[in-house]
C-alpha cells in the first residue's frame, strides 16, 4: 500500500534477515532487505525508503560506512544493529549519523516499537515553548542565541549567517536546549524528550549526538555539567 512505512534494512545473516523481514511485514510495514552493504545502498538508492535498519557487520560495506553514505545523501532516520551492546561499533555508529541502536539478539516488538520512536520524533521536530526561550531575541520564531539563529517554525538553523545543516533528532537536541537555555537537562531527561525512551535507554545515544551538536553549532555553546547532564549557554 501506498501509505506504508517503507523499512530498508541490512543484514547477511540469511536467518534473522527473513525472521526479521516477515516480523516487520506482519506489523505493516514495507521492507526491501539486502544482504551486504552495497546493494544495501543501491537500494537505497533506488527506493528512499522511510528508515533504515543496518547491521553494523555486513560485507562488502560494513553497516557503520553505509551510515555514512546515506547521511552524505539524506536525513531519513537510521538504526544501527550491533551483537554487542558495549562495542565501539555503537558509538561508531552513531557517530557516523545513526539516531539509535538496538542490540542484537532483539525481540520483535522491541524493535518495531523504536522503529516507531524514531519515526514518531521524526514526524514532529518541534522542542517546548519557544515563547519563554530566554533567547537574545525572538523575532517571528526565530531564536538568536549570540551568532546562532533557530527558526523554529522552518527548521533551520544558522550560525553567523551561514546555514547549518542538522539531521531531525539533532533539531530535536537543539530545540530543547533553546526551550530552556541555562538550565541543566539530564540524559535521561533527553533521553525521554528527544529519544522517545519513557524507560530510560544508553546515555551514550545523547553523549555522541550532543558532540555531534557541538561540531555544527560551536563546540562552547552547549555546556557540560559533570555529573548532572547538559545546558545550552543563555
């Protein structure tokens, strides 16, 4: 149907592809399933699906270099599939533009329901209440913190004039931080707002992306206080 959400996703293992692929059917979804990383971005290619699901160990493109291909190409969401929960091939991942992960061996449902998290926080960018930001100014939604401008009505941002390109959770981060800036948000808090997670998740997810900020936005704008979480400079 027309309307289904189309998953792309990656995976050599013959049985957890088609376990995974009939799950992801049966839920409602559409799903073109590869078994290496470059017919993997050819089909991405070819079928701009709504998200992709990619395994950090596939031949051919290894899951973390096929993140960066479509990132260099596209914002839709992707989620990285990695066997080790304390690998670096997670914070790789995400660091290479992932918005989340899941640790294999996953359960059916709790894969589909942080399809939907992701999809559901890609739906509707917007952060709190832009009209008490505490911003320099405000001027038809647009929030200046020093040389940084959010348009918060047009989802863009810029930074000294400049546009600065930012994929839909890192709008998600930033929008956050400007809804109440001086004030500490915790990672789980983030974690709750921007991730979806009502049950809590890996703080690492909010570590990588808040870095990630920080390269696009100015690496002093977003400030750490250890032990409590993060604060966007008033």
């Amino acid at each position: 149907m027309a309307d289904q959400t189309h998953v792309l996703f990656v995976e050599d293992d013959d049985v957890i592809r088609e376990a995974t692929q009939l799950a992801l059917e049966r839920d409602g979804f559409a799903v073109t399933a590869m078994p290496d990383g470059l017919s993997g971005l050819e089909a991405f290619r070819a079928n701009r699906p709504d998200i992709a699901l990619l395994d950090v160990m596939v031949p051919g493109l290894d899951g973390v270099s096929l993140c960066r291909r479509i990132r260099d190409e596209s914002t839709v969401p992707v989620i990285m599939l990695s066997a080790r929960a304390d690998s670096i091939d997670v914070v790789l991942g995400l660091e290479a533009g992932a918005d989340d992960y899941v640790t294999k061996p996953f359960d059916g449902a709790v894969l589909v329901a942080r399809i939907r998290a992701v999809l559901r926080r890609f739906g509707h960018a917007g952060g709190g209440n832009q009209a008490e930001s505490g911003a320099d100014t405000v001027t038809g939604g647009v929030l200046t913190f020093g040389d940084l401008d959010i348009d918060t009505e047009g989802m863009e941002v810029r930074r000294a004039g400049q546009p600065v390109a930012l994929t839909p959770t890192e709008m998600r981060l930033l929008l956050e931080f400007s809804s109440a800036p001086g004030t500490v948000l915790s990672r789980d808090k983030l974690l709750e707002r921007v991730w979806d997670y009502g049950w809590g998740g890996d703080t690492r997810v909010v570590d990588v992306h808040v870095q990630r900020l920080r390269q696009k936005i100015g690496q002093d704008r977003i400030e750490t206080v250890r032990g409590f979480g993060y604060k966007l400079k008033a």
